[in-house]
C-alpha cells in the first residue's frame, strides 16, 4: 500500500562514478515496500564532466523511475567562471520538478547535497508548490570555520555565495537528514537550524547485492601470490588524511621486517577524479616511509564494481580516516559486506568508530585532538603485524547489527520520516 510518492533529486545517478549516487540508489531499492513510491530526478550523464561508468549500469532498478533533463554544456559555462552540476542543470531540474508535481501529484521532494546547489531546486519546490521539503547532507556545503583554509578568488567566491544561499534553502526545509551528526556542525555554528526543524541521522548503508553483481562482472586490481599479504585502500585521500596514511606506511614499514610475507599495499582511486594524478605526493609519502616498490598506487577513480571485486581479493582492508572528526567513510559498509577484514585509523569521535564496533570485523586505532594520528604509530604496527601474523583476529562480526544500514533498513527510516513530514504539513 503507497502512502504517497516522494521525488528523489539528485544531479549525479548511474552510470555517474562519484559516491553520491549511493544515498539516492541504497534509499530508493526498498521505498515501496515501505509505502512510498520514489521517482528519482537527475541530470543526463552526458552532460557530467566525468567519464561514465557504464558497467555500473547492471545495478539499475527497473522498478525505480528515473527522470533525466538535460543541463547546461559545461563548454560554455565553465568560461563564464561555474561548471557545478547543479547549477548547470538547476532550470532544467526546476521545470522537470514543476511538471511531476503537476502529474505524479507528491507527497514530499528530497534533494541530496553535494553539490551544495541542489538544496536550491528542494527549497523553490517547497515556496512554489507548497510540497514537504527533506534536504539532505551528505558533505557539509559550508565547511565548520575552523575548517576555513584560505583558497583561490574562486574558492572564496563560492564559498560567500553558498554562505548566502545555503540559510535560504535551511529555512525552507521541513526535515534535515545527514550521514553523521558532525555534518551539520556547520549549520549549527551559524544557528541555522530551527526548533522546529526534523533532524534525522541516516548512513548511506549498502546493498548485499551488489557484490554478487561485483564477482561477476567486477575486474580487481589485485593478483593473489602465496608470498604477499594485500591491503587495500579504496577511495579518495584528502589533505587532512595524509597525517592517518603517514601513521599507517609508518607502521607498515615497521611491520615488514617482522613477517615472512611481503606487505603489498593497494592504493586505489585517492583523487577521486577518473583521469586524476597524484595530487597530494603520494609517491613522496610513500618512499620516505620505505616502502617503495611495496606499494601499488592507482590515483584515478575506478569503477564501482571493479572496487567491490578489487575488497574481495584483499586479505585485508584498510580504513583511513581525516583529521576532521565529522568525517564519516561511508566505504565502511561495502567493506563490511565483502566479508574481509578490515583495519581502520579514525578520530576517535567519528561516527565509523561506534558503526565498526556495531557491526565487528574491523580492528580499530583511535586518535584525537590532544594526541594525533603520528602518536599512533607503534600501537597501529603492534595491531597490524598481530593481524598478519595470524595472531589477532578481529572482533566477531555481527550479522544482525547489518539490518538497519541494509537497503531495507535504510529505506524504512525514510519511509518512517516521510510519514512524518507529509503529517506534519498536511
């Protein structure tokens, strides 16, 4: 029974490569059971700057409607000084938004942020059609201001222009939902939210299925040899993560003397672009540690199913977190769902800590503000090499712990807070 029909906004979906597809792909599989019928409203992959990742194509859902419009060429706009997704896309995601109200007649608009943007074409929705409002945060659009870091005449630019809209869009939704509770620490500094404002912390979650769909069609980065251990990193490395990974090919370094097989670390996808280079000097990082020749470094992003394929031929997985103590890798989940182990470095307040030890198997290192990831280094080798060695093992995984961040998990807390909204502005 569909208690109402929900339009999904997000710019990037399928067979776009970047990681916020997972929110709108993971919430919308299992809405209907739940009573709400999803159409997912996006802008047409040709026009993503990005290389496509058509294998990814194999994890549609036929059942899902998907409404695509067409966006600005970002040949054109790119010269006028903005490329942004949604804002190319932002008209045309508009009148898309106008004509399903007209013919599907919804209940509630979500929208996803980032890109930050998208908030806009919820908030226009909410004054024009008078529709319920959900906006949810993936990634801060505003960094917290001890985050503020001085950047080019650009950056600054729409860092001022998001701080003037962002309040706009805030004020006109009737829910917030966020990966971690951190995230919307920014919102918070700048007294955004309301007393009236629904707040729910949801993860992104996974779906079991896709690494059933992996092992068939996935291609990995890792070739088995009786002599190597294989660690695997899969994802973006940012600034404020280098001090986590230094911490770690320390470690490694420390652990490779001690064992009788040779540590092979994977490094996959750290731009986090399709065609990006080694933005961060990685191979310094890695030949000061002294592990050059031990470390396999692939920059450029890989596609989905190739990482899901490339975590199962790992002996195990490794889990970097930031100096930010917000930030929340929502790879943990696929990771978990690979049936490896895993091994994390996080800031002790992060909200992977409390998820890793929910779910068990991933053996954890914690840091904090007073006594940073480099304070790390001894205890992280001790951990790492009792786990090559066979000696720790860890924690028992809780297969039961999975069923609130599973695709139905997930979408029944939507559905929960759909409910809610449409009651509360009806």
């Amino acid at each position: 029974m569909v208690n109402g029909s929900v339009l999904l906004v997000s710019p990037y979906w399928l067979p776009s490569n970047l990681s916020g597809v997972q929110r709108v792909r993971v919430m919308s599989r299992a809405l209907r059971d739940y009573g709400w019928a999803p159409t997912i409203v996006t802008v047409d992959y040709h026009d993503y700057e990005e290389l496509p990742d058509l294998s990814s194509l194999r994890l549609i859902r036929a059942d899902v409607p998907v409404e695509t419009v067409r966006a600005l060429p970002a040949s054109l706009c790119r010269p006028l000084g903005f490329g942004d997704i949604a804002l190319r896309g932002q008209w045309a995601l508009r009148r898309r938004v106008g004509e399903l109200v007209e013919s599907h007649k919804p209940s509630v608009i979500f929208a996803t942020v980032l890109p930050g943007y998208t908030s806009l074409v919820g908030s226009w929705a909410k004054r024009q059609f008078k529709i319920p409002f959900v906006l949810d945060y993936q990634d801060p659009w505003v960094p917290k201001h001890d985050r503020k870091e001085p950047g080019s005449i650009k950056r600054r630019a729409a860092d001022w222009i998001a701080r003037w809209l962002e309040p706009k869009a805030i004020r006109d939704a009737d829910a917030i939902t966020a990966v971690s509770d951190e995230t919307l620490d920014s919102l918070r500094e700048r007294r955004l939210i309301r007393s009236g404002h629904l707040i729910e912390i949801i993860p992104i979650g996974a779906d079991r299925e896709d690494h059933a769909v992996a092992r068939q069609y996935g291609q990995s980065f890792i070739e088995r040899a009786e002599h190597l251990f294989h660690i695997a990193y899969l994802g973006t490395l940012t600034e404020r993560m280098l001090p986590v990974l230094k911490t770690f090919l320390a470690a490694a370094e420390k652990v490779q003397s001690e064992t009788s097989k040779t540590v092979r670390i994977h490094l996959i996808g750290t731009s986090g672009q399709p065609a990006g280079g080694d933005q961060h000097n990685l191979s310094s990082l890695i030949e000061n540690a002294g592990l050059d020749g031990k470390v396999c470094l692939h920059p450029a992003r890989v596609g989905y199913l190739d990482a899901l394929r490339t975590m199962q031929d790992a002996d195990l997985l490794l889990l970097l977190g930031s100096t930010d103590s917000h930030y929340t890798a929502s790879k943990l989940f696929p990771y978990w769902l690979s049936g490896r182990p895993i091994f994390g470095l996080f800031h002790c307040n992060s909200t992977v800590v409390g998820l890793a030890r929910e779910l068990g198997g991933t053996t954890l290192v914690t840091y904090d503000e007073q006594n940073g990831p480099g304070s790390r280094i001894a205890e992280t080798a001790l951990l790492l090499g009792d786990t090559m060695k066979g000696k720790g093992r860890p924690p028992s995984r809780n297969e039961e712990a999975f069923a609130p961040y599973s695709v139905d998990g997930i979408a029944a807390r939507y559905a929960r807070l759909f409910d809610r909204v449409a009651r509360v502005c009806d």
